[in-house]
C-alpha cells in the first residue's frame, strides 16, 4: 500500500513499520526536519548551502524560512514555512496567472511574531 508525502513527512527517521509518528509534549506531531534541514549541511566543503530535504532554506525578512514551489500544464503550488513563529501557508491553484509565491507571503506576513 502506497503512503502519501505527508505520511513520509511526518514519519520519524528510522521509523516502525506501523508508521510511528514523533509527538511533542503537547502531542501534536513533531517536527522529523528541524534542525536538519536547516542545520547548515555542507555538499561542497567550506560552502554552506541553502536547500536541504527538498527545501529552499533562504531567510525571508530576517526570518528562518524554508520553502518549496512547482508548477505543471496549468497548476501551481508553492509551501512557505517559519518554524520559529510555528507558521506554514500553502497556496495550490488550477490557474497560471497567479503568483503563488508572493500571494503565500502576503498570506503568512500578519501571523510572523513581530513582522512589519
């Protein structure tokens, strides 16, 4: 039986078969990414990278981001997240005239702890 990428992404490193999911203390799922994505790997010694996991892993605004877009015959999608403010938006449109990108930022901008 075939899992979803939100199983995988919420599933722990070395997981059971049964599909073991990691939860915090308040037990909500934790997150298996932090401090590994954006953890600083290096793939070429002396020069630090800033995609990891699958995820862009640039700062926006001074703020820990990462992130990830793709489109195909029509559809857009973008996920924007800020681990520190606990904030993630994702954008999904069956139209090519939207800018995803900014709309997810605009999105996200009033719930960042301190933003503007």
């Amino acid at each position: 039986m075939g899992r979803s990428a939100a199983h995988e992404r919420a599933r722990l490193p070395g997981g059971d078969e049964a599909g073991a999911h990691a939860r915090d203390a308040g037990g909500r799922l934790a997150d298996p990414l932090a401090g590994r994505a954006a953890g600083g790997d290096n793939l070429d010694p002396g020069r630090p990278v800033s995609y990891g996991f699958g995820w862009f892993l640039d700062p926006w605004r001074g703020r820990e981001r990462q992130w990830h877009h793709g489109s195909t015959s029509g559809f857009r999608s973008v996920i924007e997240r800020f681990p520190e403010d606990r904030v993630t938006v994702v954008i999904l449109a069956n139209r090519e005239d939207i800018e995803v990108k900014a709309l997810a930022l605009e999105v996200a901008e009033p719930y960042l702890v301190g933003a503007r």
